[in-house]
C-alpha cells in the first residue's frame, strides 16, 4: 500500500533546542493514524511541517506523492490545535471561503457545506454568525472547515479535546465516515482511549524522538503479557509487601499490577492475604505504557 | 495568483463591511455637510449682550468723539447702517471715568474691582500724548475675558480713526484729500493668454483662488484621508483575527504566507479606491454645484491619483501588516506604529510649504521621497503648472522600487511573525527576520 505521508530523517529546531530529531515514519493511505505523546514532545511541530507551515532543516515529508508539500496542501484538510473562526462572518461564508482557498467550486461547495453541517447535527445555523456560536458549535464548524472539500489526507490536532462525550462522539463518527471515504486520517490526541479504539496504527514521539510505531497489538506485543488486573476484598492495601510487582495503577476499585516474576506465583501470595474476586493476566493499556515512556 | 485573489475578495468584503468604512462613507460627508449647515445657520447668529466699559482719557481729545462714535455704532442695525456703519454684535456702551485726581494705579485697582464683579466689561486708558505720532503712546486695554476680541479690535479702529482725524486737524490738512490722494492701485492676478482651436485668442482668466488653491489642498486631503481610513485597517485585521483569533495557523494550512499578505493588500487598494471614488464623485458633483470647479480635476490627476494611490497602500499597508503579524495585542502595536505614523505626519507639516513654492527645492526633494511622494507630488500635480514630468515619472519610480522593497521585507516579516503567540517582536528581532535568507 503506497504511503500517504513520508518522513525521512526530519530534524527541526527552534532557537537551537531540537523540537524533532531525526525522525521517519510512514503513514498508509487510507489508515487512521494516530500521534500521541506528552505535551512539548514535538507533535504539533511535527503536523505543522507536514503542512508545510513550519520547514524542516534536515530530512525530507513526502505527502501525498509529493515532495513539494506546499503543492499538496489543496488535497490536506487540516483541524490545527489552535482553532480560529473569522468572529464576524457567517458560517455560510466561512466555509465557502475555507473552500475556495482549497480550491472548491462553489456549487460542489455549497451542497458539501449542508451535508456536512447536518452530519454535525448544526442544521439551519448556516447564516449564523460565528461570535454567536457555542465551544462546542465553533468546533464543529472548524472540522467541517477541514473536511468540506473532500480531502485525501485529514489532519487533525487534538480534534476531541475540549467536547463533550456527545458531540466527541459526533465526531468520532464523521473521522470514522471520512475514513470509510478513503481519507488518509492522521490526530493527534492526549485520550489513549481514543487512540486505541480508533487507530489503525500508533505513533509516540517523546522528546522529538520516536520511540513507537505501529497497530496498538505489535506495541503491546513488545512490552508482553506482563500485566495483571486484580480486584480483592482488601483493595490495594493487600499488595504491599508482595515480592515482584513492578507498579501499581490504582483505580481504586480494581489494581493493575506489573508484576516481573510468574504471575500464578503472585496469584497465590495474593490469595493468601485476601479474598480474590477477579484475576485477569493481560497486556499492557496504551496509558500503561505511554506512562512508563513518558514518566519522569 | 488564484488564492491571493480569493483572500483579496474576502478582505475587500469584510473591509467594506466593517464599521470604520461605514464611516468613512456615510458618517464623515454627514459631518462635513453638517458642519456647513452649521457655519451657515450660525453665521448671522448675533451676541446681542451690551458690552459696557469704562475708560480714561488722559489725553482729553478722545473721549467726546468716541461718545459720539459708540452712539451711532449701537444705533445702527445690519441692515440699515446709521452714519455709514453697521453693527452685528453687541452694543458697546462707552462709561467715562475721570481720574478726578486719584493715582493711576489706585484708579486701576478700583475699575479691575468693577470689571471683577461684572458692573463692567472691561476699561480702557488713552495716554495724555496719543495725538503724538512720536510719542509712542500705547491704548491699554484691561479685562479678564481675554478671548473676547471684538471690543478690543472695534476700540482700535474707532480710537485710532479719532486720533487720526484729530492729527489732521491739528496739521490743518484736508484728509479727505489725503485719502484721496494716496489711493492705491489695485493688482489683477490673472492666468495666461492662449491660442484657441479656431486660431483665436483666448482671454487669460481671472486666477480663482478656489480653483488654484482649494481644489490642489483637497486632493492633498483626499489620498491622505483615504490612506489613513484604509491601511491602519490592515493592521487591525491582521492582530484581531489571524493574531488575536488564532486564525493564521488554519490560512496557512491553505495559503502561503506570502499569498495571504498579498490579499490583504489587494484587498485594501481595492477598499480605498472604492472610497476613493466615492469621495471623488460626491466632492466633483458639490464643487461643480458650487462653482463649477470640476473641470479643475482633469482625468491626467485622476490617474496619477490612482497610481499614487495605489503604490501608497502598498506601502503603509505592508508596514502595518508586518507591525501587526510582529505584535500580539493592538497595545504593543501603538509603540511600533509611531515610525510609521512620522512618515506619514510628515507630509501633513510641510504641505503649507509645498503650496507657496511648488517648484522649489524643498518642494521637489520632499514630493521624490516615496513615503511623502503620493501626497506631495500629488499636491505639485494639481497646482498649476505642475511639476517637470520628469519629476512625476522619478517619484513614481522611486516609489515603484521602494514599494517593492517594503512589501519583500514585510513578507519575511509576517512570515515569522503570523505564527509567533505569547509575546511581540522587538524591531531587532523584525529586522533580523528580514535579514534571514
């Protein structure tokens, strides 16, 4: 399958700290693509020179076949982290105006921009002015900005933070339609829940380097079955003491517990402090191991 | 090309759209019409409250036929003058003090305690040696209104004609004849004479100073108010929505840096021109309602005007734009508009001097500069003859360059700058992006 996106070796620097190091990724057509990592890591750095709004000073981004990013742009759709709506104007001629400016006819615009509004559940706001509209509604439009002329490659910076359960989920479901469309989607996101139901494969970047790359199983796969979910009549105070646990996440009603001996040794110890009500041997979460990267 | 178009189109819609243009277009003929109805209704409006003051007169000539003077003054009406004169304002009623022996200056003390309390306007002292051309004798004048110019003025000429007369008198000369006599020429300032079509000649003019002067100074006034009514406007745009409203980041996921600057640009010469014209068609139809002053404003100007125009906003909107992409708030932008606003200060403080010698050095040097060309230059187009049009042409050039050059550099600048949050650029840090290839 050819590559919607293509970074080779791709360094970029602000005032002589390193935001990105040496870092290359490929991102197939048609995936879901997600980036995660701790803030500052160089994730909207490295979006933004996929977008040709930052350039690299080493390394080349093919995107979409084309080396010439800024050739490219026209097929992009992009939901930047930073969200910005022209306060005075309408939603109608917003849109028709992020349209053009990607190379939309007006007519193809025009029914584009109803469809997409009432997939949002935004129908009749169109003569809306944008200084009118809630967090939420703003949101929504600004994907809509991003989706209206079809892309082949969306991109988009922390798409669901700030929404509600309802409306992220509205638009969850348009990433997922745009997807069934055969969109290339790449977010970026802090909800590793998210990341991991949504994301064909997963992308981590810690301190502008890459440190994972692949479907949620193959990164699993390297960290092993070394993760144990327990719930017990004692809780969390009946694992104290017990030789061979690594961690505990408490959640308070359940433990996960990273245990390096056999977990059926633990198993018994636990047994004989406690009653032991679930007992699930299973691989790391995403968060598991995005914490075990990232924590200081 | 496409993209800068599109940009430009929506500028020029929410430009033309804004308040400020709304403005210009509606609210500023509204208020200078208003302000002509005004003077107009106001003019004949009278200040009808008696003006009494006292005076001493030392001298003893003075005092009887001023008496006699204000009598017919306050007599007389606008319409029918008593005695050859004619009064709009108020009367002024004369009160004569003698010093009866008193100090001057305790008779000083006890009028300023009069005019104090308001019994009188104000008091007035003739010198006893105020028919002695040699004397050097001075009319003092004492109130506590000082703004109040008309007593003052209207003294001086009632008092200095009684001295006068009284100085003829005493030299036993006739001043009828001497006015008579010593009556001057007056002076014609007329235009040229010129060859008609038919092969005739054509009469020279009577110079108008409307027509030589007025129309040259309005067109001064229109490009700048024009200018200023459009490019600040930019500066406005580019902090409050793709600064302050984080927009840029989604424009420059579509557009270069560069297309958009240049939008914004194109967008405002489009806006000024569209006030420009309607500036220029409601000034021409009043000028021609008035004084059928049109014809003073030939297409030659108005393409200058445009060319000039144009360039200008090219100009003073690339500096605003790249002040704007530099700073984060409209507060940190004031300081770095300062420069900005010097230059274009500039020609307003030195246009007085351009008028009275248009072919002059400092008028030549300062309409060459580019920053000062389309205001000045246009001022020596429109004042007859005009400039060398080796000069206009050298402007323009001058202009063209300079034009070119700013707009390069401040498309560096709005290209660093458009991104940058959380703090304004220092005009070193602007310099040095310019400077970065």
């Amino acid at each position: 399958m050819p590559d919607a996106i293509t970074l080779t070796g791709v360094t970029k620097r602000f005032n002589g700290i390193v935001a990105v190091d040496d870092l290359s990724l490929s991102v197939p057509v048609g995936s879901i693509y997600g980036f995660i990592g701790p803030n500052g890591s160089g994730k909207t750095t490295t979006l933004r020179m996929i977008m040709h709004i930052l350039l690299p000073d080493h390394g080349d981004i093919e995107v979409l076949g084309s080396r010439d990013t800024a050739a490219a742009r026209d097929r992009v759709g992009y939901l930047p982290e930073e969200r910005g709506l022209y306060k005075k104007m309408t939603i109608r001629r917003l849109l028709r105006y992020y349209a053009r400016l990607k190379g939309g006819t007006k007519a193809g615009i025009d029914a584009a921009i109803e469809d997409w509004m009432a997939r949002m559940d935004l129908p009749g706001l169109l003569d809306r002015q944008i200084e009118t509209l809630s967090k939420g509604m703003s949101q929504k439009v600004q994907f809509v900005a991003a989706v209206v002329c079809n892309p082949s490659l969306l991109i988009l910076d922390e798409p669901f933070s700030g929404l509600d359960p309802v409306n992220a989920q509205v638009l969850k479901d348009a990433v997922l339609e745009i997807r069934r469309r055969g969109t290339t989607v790449v977010f970026s996101t802090h909800d590793m829940s998210t990341a991991e139901r949504m994301c064909d494969r997963i992308f981590m970047i810690f301190r502008g380097r890459k440190v994972l790359d692949g479907s949620l199983e193959s990164i699993q796969d390297q960290y092993g079955a070394d993760t144990v979910r327990v719930r017990t009549a004692k809780g969390a105070a009946a694992l104290a003491g017990i030789p061979d646990i690594d961690a505990v996440n408490d959640f308070g009603q359940m433990q996960e517990v990273r245990v390096t001996g056999d977990p059926q040794a633990f198993l018994a110890r636990l047994a004989e402090r406690t009653a032991v009500y679930h007992f699930e041997v299973t691989r790391p979460s995403l968060q598991d191991i995005f914490v075990r990267i990232a924590k200081p | 090309m496409r993209k800068t178009l599109i940009v430009a189109q929506s500028e020029f819609a929410t430009l033309v759209r804004s308040k400020a243009f709304v403005i210009s277009v509606v609210l500023m003929p509204v208020v200078m019409i208003a302000s002509i109805v005004l003077v107009r209704a106001t003019k004949d409006a009278t200040d009808s409250k008696d003006r009494t003051f006292a005076f001493v007169d030392y001298s003893g000539v003075v005092a009887e036929p001023l008496k006699s003077v204000a009598g017919l003054y306050n007599a007389a009406t606008p319409e029918s003058g008593e005695g050859g004169l004619t009064r709009k304002g108020p009367r002024f009623i004369p009160l004569e003090v003698k010093p009866a022996g008193r100090i001057p200056e305790e008779l000083r003390l006890e009028l300023s305690d009069r005019v104090r309390t308001a019994e009188l306007f104000a008091f007035v002292e003739f010198p006893a040696n105020i028919v002695d051309p040699a004397g050097g004798a001075q009319i003092r004048y004492y109130s506590d209104h000082p703004s109040y110019s008309a007593l003052p003025q209207w003294l001086k000429m009632t008092v200095n004609a009684v001295v006068l007369n009284e100085r003829f008198r005493q030299a036993s000369v006739d001043r009828a004849l001497f006015v008579r006599l010593t009556k001057t020429a007056p002076l014609e300032e007329l235009g040229l004479f010129e060859r008609a079509g038919d092969g005739g000649v054509t009469a020279a003019q009577e110079v108008d100073a409307a027509r030589a002067y007025g129309v040259p100074v309005a067109v001064l006034m229109l490009m700048y108010i024009t200018v200023m009514s459009s490019a600040p406007q930019l500066l406005n745009s580019v902090i409050e929505e793709e600064k302050m409203s984080r927009i840029s980041e989604v424009l420059i996921g579509s557009v270069s840096p560069f297309q958009l600057m240049m939008g914004k640009l194109i967008g405002g010469v489009a806006t000024s021109t569209l006030l420009a014209a309607i500036y220029i068609v409601g000034g021409l139809a009043v000028a021609e309602y008035w004084g059928g002053y049109a014809s003073a404003v030939t297409p030659a100007i108005l393409g200058w005007f445009l060319l000039f125009l144009v360039m200008s906003i090219f100009i003073f909107g690339s500096l605003f734009v790249a002040i704007g992409a530099a700073c984060n708030d409209l507060k940190d932008s004031q300081s770095m508009m300062t420069p900005v606003m010097v230059l274009v200060m500039i020609p307003m403080f030195t246009w007085a001097s351009v008028l009275r010698a248009p072919d002059g050095t400092l008028a030549t040097v300062l309409s060459l500069i580019p920053t000062a060309a389309p205001f000045l230059m246009m001022l020596r187009i429109s004042l007859q003859p005009g400039p060398p049009l080796w000069q206009i042409i050298a402007s323009v050039v001058l202009m063209a360059l300079t034009t070119t050059l700013v707009v390069w550099a401040a498309g560096k600048i709005f290209r660093t700058g458009l991104l940058m949050q959380g703090k304004s650029a220092t005009i070193a840090e602007m310099l040095r992006w310019v400077a970065v290839k």
